[in-house]
C-alpha cells in the first residue's frame, strides 16, 4: 500500500473546513492503496449499512485514534455514538478534505480552474500533463490523486 499523506505540523486542528470528497471517490482512494493516518479535524464514514448517513469528525475529546500492536483503532468517547465503543481503522472510510487533497498531490499539482458547471484539477507528471474534470472540486482532485496512485503502484 502506498502511504502518500501525513498531515504536516503548521495546520492547526479543526483548520481544514474545506470540502470533502464522495463516498465513492474515497473508496476508490482506498482501494487504490492510498493509507490514512488519522489526526484530530479528520473525517470518516463507516463501513456499516446502519451508518450510511453519519459522517464523525476524529476529536481527542470524542473520537481518538489509538495503535495498539493488533492494529488501529478509532475509540469512541463519552457518550459521542452510544452504540460504539471503538471500530477498526480498517472499517472506517477516510473522507479527505480538498487541501489535505491538494497536497497529496505535491509537486506535481499545477492549477485548480472554475469552469461554468465543472471543476478541472491539472497536474504535471514528467513531460504529460493531465486534466481531470468534476462538478465538484474535492472530487476533481480525488480523481487526480488516483492518478498518481496508479503511477507509483
């Protein structure tokens, strides 16, 4: 799996209000190798019919991450979800911002453009250059991180 993001120490918690993408594009992140680290301001779906709807935002207060050497987990505080004491990382679906996004996307992101009814996300990998194109600009990212996955895979 190819770890490409971890969240650089200058961006304060809770700083990131940006947009997130889709269910489906962060699935196909995921199922593209991309490896979440979680930090407090992070958010996450579940990977459970009952939770479809519900969208929880990683807090030391509420929602903490905890490694433990079976694994990671995500330990529910409090009386945040009664139901859940705690879920594997692995049942759980990151949700990324649009900066947190961009910047998976490092050297080789080049501009973010507003058309009339898209949004067109254009990286440089070597000499190619590469266009991707959604109504909504998180997921016009997503899509273009996908495909730095796909190179390094």
């Amino acid at each position: 799996m190819a770890t490409l993001y971890e969240r650089p120490a200058a961006v304060a918690d809770g700083a990131m209000m940006d947009d997130m993408i889709s269910t489906e594009a962060a699935a196909a992140l995921r199922d593209a190798g991309l490896v979440w680290h979680p930090h407090s301001g992070d958010r996450f779906q579940l990977d459970e019919p009952e939770f479809d709807a519900d969208v929880f935002t990683v807090s030391e207060m509420t929602i903490e991450p905890r490694d433990y050497p079976t694994g990671s987990i995500l330990a529910f505080n409090g009386t945040t979800e009664w139901a859940l004491d705690s879920v594997a990382l692995e049942d759980a679906l990151w949700l990324p911002h649009e900066s947190q996004l961009r910047e998976l996307l490092r050297g080789a992101f080049r501009t973010l453009r507003r058309l009339s009814d898209t949004h067109e996300v254009e990286i440089a990998v070597g000499d190619e250059t590469f266009v991707f194109q959604h109504p909504e600009p998180a997921d016009a990212y997503a899509l273009a991180v996908l495909e730095l996955l796909r190179r390094i895979a």
